[in-house]
C-alpha cells in the first residue's frame, strides 16, 4: 500500500491484532477514516495452534482466526500499512506520527493496540542462540524438532499448550517451571498428563542455555537427575510477554509495576487523544484473551467516536 506523506486521519490505530482489527471494523461503521499501522497482522494469535474459546468457533488455528478478521476488516474499507511506528509528536492537537521506513502521518486520534513482546529468560547464550535451537514460538518451529528431545520453560497455558503440541512430534518434551504448582487451567494439565512423553520439571530455573553453533543443553539452577546439565535439541521459552515501553515513555501514558496502560472503562489513557486497548492494558481485570482485546477495541472507538463529535 502507498500513502502520501503526511496524509490525515481521524484515528490511527497502532498494532494490528485482535484488538487493533476489532477497533478497525467498528471504526468503518462509524465512518471514521483510519489507518492500522502495524509490523505483522495477527499479533500473537497468529501462532496459536488451536483457540477452543472464542465465540461460535468450537475450535479454529489462530492463523484462521486472523485472516478472517483481516478479510472482515478489508471488507469494511479499513486499511494496513505494515511498518514499526519510530515516532509520535504531539502538533498543534493533533498527532505527528513516522514509521522507521520514513512515512508519515498525521492523526486527531490514536489506538495503541500493539500488544506485547515476548518475555526473556536474560540469561547467559540466550541470544546467541535465538534460532538456533532456543525459539518463542512452539507453532512456528515445532516441524524442526521431529523425534527430538525438547524443553519448554513456563508453567501457565502457554507453555502446557506447547507440551501437548510438541509431544505429538518431539521424541521427548521437558517441561521446566520455577514453582511447585502449575498456573495453567485444570482442562490442559489433564491433556498434558495423558501424553507419557511429558516429564515435568518443577522448582528450577534455567542459569545458562549453551552450544557452539547449536543448542546443546542447559545448565539447571538445582538438580535433576542428580545433574545441573539437561541435554536438550530445542528449548522453547514460554514466559508470557510484556508491554515494549519505548512509545508508552515518550508518550509520557501512566502505568502499573508491570508496565502495562493504565485505561478507564472507556479505553482512555491519561493523555488526551489517546486511548489503548488489548494485552498492553490494564483493562479487563488483567484477563488477557483475544475476546478480551477484541471487546476492548471496540469499546475504545465508541469512545473516540464520541470526542470526534465533539471536536468536528
């Protein structure tokens, strides 16, 4: 897609996800003239290998689920620009906005919906061997490690998810927590215990992922087996994500602890023509599902459509 420099909109929606597309289709309605600039359509739900919890879908892969919603949002007239937003100046009450491939935009609104970045273990060989054994996305990678041995770092859906998927391909799967206690829900560590190639791994942490070229194995900060060393071909980091604050600092929003935007019910930040909605927020009592983004994206645009109104 092309777009004249400096081209004006009502909205501009930032991430592309759940919620970013669900505030794209309610913004047609409105005929609210906007544009998602986004790095990828789908976010995080493109890689979900099976979704059992989103309305009138008993069950549908997450890249589905995705170009259903891009087809939908298409449909309507909305629109993608893909491209990483580098800058947002605030200019004469409305919004300056330049993407890293030198576009850009200008903007009575935004909508940050840009989700979250997957979590780091920060630990010694982590980056090095990103890709090279050590992956964060079990749907993605998963084909590569056909009849091998596997570990998988999380406790919560995630990575209990990952575990059933890996061992229906991997020769052996390793769960490893940091607790005693798994947070995933009672339905997947049921699935989980009926797969006998799943061994799980409890109080430990992993101190160093190691390998020249590859990975090779890890080094456990207590023992298993009466060893601190696990052989593994593939680890798959499942820790959950967090909120990339680079935009949320220079756009001066507040936040909890954890980093997340703090919003009202109706999506509001604390700056004035921002709103946010998603996994990046605080909103929705912290339940974080593609229902929950998708329902906070259209709350928001109700909002925005009301403060248009008003300022036409």
């Amino acid at each position: 897609m092309t777009t004249k420099p400096e081209e004006k909109y009502s909205l501009i929606i930032i991430g592309g996800g759940p919620a970013g597309m669900t505030a794209s289709v309610y913004a047609a309605r409105y005929e609210i003239k906007h544009l998602i600039i986004t790095e990828n359509i789908g976010g995080l739900t493109y890689g979900s290998h099976k979704i059992e919890n989103f309305p009138s879908y008993p069950e549908i892969i997450g890249i589905e689920l995705v170009q259903k919603m891009e087809n939908q949002v298409k449909k309507l007239g909305g629109k993608f620009f893909l491209d990483k937003v580098n800058r947002i100046k605030r200019k004469n009450n409305v919004f300056q906005i330049s993407t890293f491939s030198g576009n850009s935009f200008i903007a009575k609104t935004i909508l940050l919906s840009y989700g979250t970045e997957r979590n780091k273990l920060g630990v010694k060989g982590e980056k090095k061997l990103t890709g090279r054994g050590v992956s964060y996305c079990f749907t993605c990678d998963a084909d590569f490690f056909k009849g091998r041995i596997v570990g998988i770092v999380g406790g919560g859906d995630s990575a209990v998810r990952a575990a059933i998927y890996l061992a229906k391909i991997a020769r052996k799967v390793f769960l490893i927590y940091r607790g005693n206690q798994l947070k995933a829900g009672e339905k997947w560590q049921k699935m989980m215990l009926q797969r006998p190639n799943i061994e799980t791994i409890q109080d430990n942490e992993i101190k160093e992922i190691i390998g020249k070229n590859r990975l090779e194995k890890v080094k456990l900060k207590n023992l298993f087996n009466q060893s601190d060393e696990l052989l593994l071909d593939g680890l798959f980091i499942e820790i959950g994500g967090s909120p990339n604050q680079r935009l949320i600092r220079e756009l001066s929003l507040e936040t909890d602890l954890q980093g997340y935007i703090k919003i009202n019910q109706e999506g509001k930040t604390n700056q004035r023509g921002i709103w946010a909605a998603g996994d990046i927020t605080t909103g929705s009592n912290g339940f974080r599902q593609i229902l929950t983004a998708c329902a906070e994206g259209a709350i928001a645009v109700g909002s925005i459509h009301q403060y248009l109104s008003k300022i036409k």
